[in-house]
C-alpha cells in the first residue's frame, strides 16, 4: 500500500507535529507511517484522516 499523508498533510499545509497533536498520536508515530516503516492500527488510521479531513481511501491506496 501507498501512503500518501505526507502529501495530503502538506495540501493542508499542516506540519507532522500538528497533525500528531490533532490526531492524538506522537510525531515520531505519524513519521515512521509516512515513511512506510509502520503500519497503523485502524484506529489510529481513523483519526489520522479525521484530524486531516480525508477519506482513508484517499490516504492510503494500492
């Protein structure tokens, strides 16, 4: 799977810092997930795209 938060994360303008605070998760969490060294729980997925206000379809794809 392909993540694409970075991407949406920088069309929101928003840092890793902010987006972890907003999702509840730590900025060390959020960077190893961008970079494709994790992969998220679902909830943890969830509140990633809620906090960013995109579809999880849309952050992750094949």
């Amino acid at each position: 799977m392909e993540c694409n938060i970075s991407k949406a994360r920088e069309h929101h303008r928003m840092t890793q810092a902010e987006l972890a605070e907003k999702a509840e998760i730590s900025r060390i969490t959020l960077s190893k997930i961008e970079n494709g060294r994790m992969m998220p729980s679902l909830e943890i997925a969830m509140r990633i795209s809620d906090a960013i206000g995109e579809r999880i379809q849309i952050l992750w794809t094949r």
